[in-house]
C-alpha cells in the first residue's frame, strides 16, 4: 500500500510540474475546440505559458482583407475561460489574404484590414493585465504585418513604435514609451503588447523561453 501511495504521490507531482511549469504549445484548432473533453480543468487552470496558433478565415471590407471576426472571438473565448493562469502568452494569428496579380515572379496579396482585430486584442490584453508578467505577443501573417508596417510609417497609428522588428502598441502613449519600447515595456505588461511577424514571433518566443525558466511542451 505504501508503494502505491509514493507512486501516486510522484504522480500528483509529475504532473503539476509539466502543467504548471512549462510553456506549452498549441497549434491544433480541434484540441483547441475540444479541450474541456480532453483535458481536466485543473490542468489546464495551472498552465503558467502558452503559445497558440490559430488560423481565422477572412472576408472582404471596404477593398481589403479582414479577419472573420467570430473566429477571432473563438479563441479569445477559449484562452479567457480556458487558461486563467497564464502570465505569459503568446498567440499566432494566420490571416489567409488572397493572391491579387504577379508581379516581376513575385505575389502580390491584398491588403489586410486590421483595425477591428487590433480593437479587440487591445481589450482582451487590457482585460487580463492583472496577471501577466511578460507582454502579451501576437504574430501575424508576413503580407499583413507589412500593411501594417506601410501604415505605421505614413503615420495612420501614432500610438504603434516599430522597433527591433517589431510594433510595439502601446496603451498609453508617451515619449519615453515610444522612444525605447524595448526598454519600457519591460515590466509593463499592461501597457502594451508586441506585434511580430509570424516566423519572427515564433523564433523570439523560443529565444525567451530558452532565456527563462519555462520550458517548451508540445501539445
């Protein structure tokens, strides 16, 4: 009876410590949708890290591409009844924008509407700033985040710095904050998030884990 009970006990431990002290990694929108099936929720009430890919479907709006705006929600939905733990979290948002013409061997894609996306996203950072230690990072497809990139350059979105790569939005804009996002946002989780480009935003999170105590588990 000892014996079952210490293997048990080891158990009990070897689970909390892979639920609780790992960055784990999901890219598969039927885990994603069967979760609460699949895994108990108590496990998934521990998980301190996550990294989330997720596909939405588009539509067209006023000449651009936009993100079909209840898949968007989906997921939001998910990670906010789902995962109440997270301090760190890292989303990956794929936008499929059709071809529109070749142009000397290369395509040309249409452009991306983002407004409504980054709205959303700005409330749901907003809504869990009480428990995130690192900022929150969304990755999105290469052609949109260059539409973006083009935008913030003509000045369309004062509030967003492009900095190392990257576009930091920040909540409350300020010169420090826009001067040296790198720096200010260390600590800040709740004044803004980053935005990278998809393959970039997967190969800093793998940087930052490397560089911390979560450790990478592949779901």
């Amino acid at each position: 009876m000892g014996w079952l009970l210490s293997c048990r006990q080891a158990y009990i431990e070897g689970v909390e410590v892979l639920y609780g002290s790992n960055t784990i990694h999901l890219g598969s929108k039927t885990l994603l949708d069967n979760l609460p099936a699949l895994l108990l929720s108590q496990r998934l009430s521990i998980i301190p890290g996550l990294e989330v890919v997720w596909s939405v479907g588009t539509h067209e709006h006023q000449g651009r591409v936009a993100r079909n705006q209840d898949e968007l929600e989906k997921i939001l939905y998910i990670l906010d009844t789902q995962f109440p733990s997270l301090s760190s979290l890292h989303l990956g948002i794929r936008i499929d924008l059709p071809n529109v013409q070749m142009v000397n061997n290369r395509t040309i894609r249409q452009r991306a509407y983002l407004e409504e996306m980054l709205r959303r996203l700005d409330e749901f950072v907003k809504q869990r700033k009480s428990c995130l230690r690192k900022p929150f990072t969304v990755s999105i497809t290469t052609s949109a985040w260059r539409d973006l990139e083009r935008s913030i350059r003509a000045g369309d979105y004062p509030e967003m710095k492009l900095s190392c790569n990257g576009i930091w939005r920040c909540f409350v804009p300020s010169p420090r904050a826009m001067e040296d996002p790198v720096e200010y946002q260390e600590g800040n989780a709740h004044k803004g998030y980053w935005i990278w480009r998809d393959q970039d935003g997967l190969r800093r999170s793998a940087i930052s884990m490397a560089r911390g105590q979560l450790l990478p588990h592949m779901v």
